[in-house]
C-alpha cells in the first residue's frame, strides 16, 4: 500500500468538506496553491482524479466522495484519540444520559458540579439509545433501566420513589387511592413503574386508560404542574416542582408507594483510569448520599 502524506489527505479533507481550496487554506493556514498542490500530489500517488474543478469552486466527483467518507471517519478517530489522551482529556469529561434524568435532576445540578471542580468541562447528550462505548464518543452514560451491554462497570444510583403528583388544588380531592379513579391519570409510556403496577400494589383494579400519554417523564411532570392530571412519577426527578411547591404527593402516608432501582452509571473499564470518571462517579453518589464506589 501507497504511503499517502498526511498533509495531503488533510488538504484533501478540508478542501472537499469547505468546496473551495481557498477556504481550506484559511482553515489551515496555508495558501490556497498549497491546497491545490497537495491535492494534485494525492491525485497522482492515487493515479485518480478526487475533484472536478470548476473555475475557483471545486466539487468531489464520485472517486473523490468515497475517498471523504473513509478519510473523515479517520480523521475524526484520531482527533478522539488526541483528546483521550491529551492534556486537556484530564478535565473533559463526555457524558450521555437518560433524558428526563438528565433534564429535571443532572442539569440544575452542573453549577454545583463545575464550582466543585474548577476545569472541568462537561459535554452531554441525552438519548434513549444506549451507547455502546464502541467509537469512544462518550466516557460514561447514566442510563434507564440495567445496562444492556456486559463487561461495564456499572453504580446503581439508588432506589426512586414512585408516587401519584398532582397541583396543590388537586390534591384537596385525593383522600385515598380509589379517588384517583376520579381524575385524569398521565400515563409515561416508557416508565418501567406503570400506573397498573401502582394500582395492583394498592389492591385497586386498576382503570382503562384515560388522561394524557407522554414518552418521556419530564413531559408528564410538565403537564401535572399544569394541572392536566395526576402522574405516576419518580420523587427525585420531580424534585424542583415538589420543592417550588408546584406537586405534592397528595397519598403520602396514605397509600403503598413503589420503590425501585431506576438510572445506573456505567462505563468502560478503561474509562476508570480517567480522572474525570472517577471524580464524577463519586460526586453523584455523595449527591445521592449512596456509598463512594470502588473503582
């Protein structure tokens, strides 16, 4: 195999991602003639033409769109390798989360974080689809539900309370669990505790369904506040509303609520070896007053 530069698939990358040699030689700070002679160098190792030049544009023809494809998934591994393993990987730490976790209880929470630990940056992204720590895109993720790939660390982030949460002019009418029966219940389609489950632990036949559906916890939250119904939800993700006095537990005391284990942070076992990992790690568990973990 040829031994191609680097320079030369850089130009390359940057001249067919920008469309211009010119704007490629901004970016690296080279001339466009640069660009264009590295480019023209690549094109005779490679014995293909890449571009089809038209006046000062340049636009990838079909043998050049296959070489972008293969030579941007390398050059974006490498800049992932670059940070894993550079200085300012110390202090970086890329986080994906559950959705609703991460909206009602991590993010109120990232000033506290980032006070306790000058430096460090945070990216997140919430989805429902677990990463797979494949690509090294993230260094952890705190997920819903037990993790679905083997060989992960994994911290149970505590038990949840799951309970009915209504506005406070609604609780007045809530005396005990068969009063539910009255009102609009919201349904979360994706919560592993349903309103059935609850019903069934208060020795209640549950109803047929009635009130509002949202996938995602944090909607439903949202609509109990704005008076829609009653919501079977987690204590701790509703935690703001409950605290502003926006939801009450009207059945506290009064009914058997469910407890469970919820969200769990996981991560590769190389990941432990970052400072930031760790640091993360046991600041969320003193957050939850859960046990510093072992890692």
């Amino acid at each position: 195999m040829k031994r191609l530069p680097l320079s030369a698939l850089q130009a390359f990358e940057s001249a067919a991602r920008r469309g211009s040699f010119r704007v490629a030689g901004e970016e690296l700070g080279i001339s466009p003639s640069a660009i264009s002679h590295a480019v023209r160098k690549l094109e005779d190792l490679m014995g293909a033409a890449l571009f089809e030049r038209e006046g000062r544009a340049v636009r990838l023809n079909p043998a050049g769109e296959a070489l972008m494809r293969h030579v941007s998934a390398g050059f974006d591994e490498m800049r992932q390798g670059i940070e894993m393993v550079g200085a300012r990987s110390v202090n970086l730490l890329r986080l994906h989360c559950a959705p609703s976790l991460a909206a009602q209880w991590l993010l109120p929470r990232l000033r506290t974080l980032l006070a306790k630990q000058p430096g460090l940056e945070v990216r997140l992204a919430a989805g429902v689809d677990y990463p797979r720590f494949e690509h090294d895109a993230f260094d952890a993720d705190i997920c819903y539900g037990p993790p679905r790939q083997e060989g992960l660390i994994v911290v149970p982030l505590g038990e949840e309370t799951v309970t009915p949460l209504c506005a406070p002019e609604m609780a007045a009418r809530i005396a005990g669990p068969l009063d539910l029966l009255d009102h609009d219940l919201i349904e979360s389609d994706n919560k592993r505790v349903r309103w059935n489950h609850w019903f069934e632990s208060n020795g209640v036949t549950p109803p047929g369904p009635r009130g509002s559906r949202f996938d995602r916890s944090f909607m439903a939250i949202a609509a109990a506040v704005d008076g829609l119904g009653i919501a079977l939800e987690s204590t701790r993700l509703a935690e703001r509303e409950i605290a502003r006095g926006q939801l009450v537990a009207p059945l506290a005391g009064k009914a058997n609520d469910v407890t469970y284990v919820g969200h769990y942070l996981v991560f590769p076992r190389a990941a432990k070896a970052r400072r930031a990992v760790r640091m993360f790690a046991t600041w969320i568990t003193q957050e939850l007053d859960l046990p510093t973990p072992r890692i």
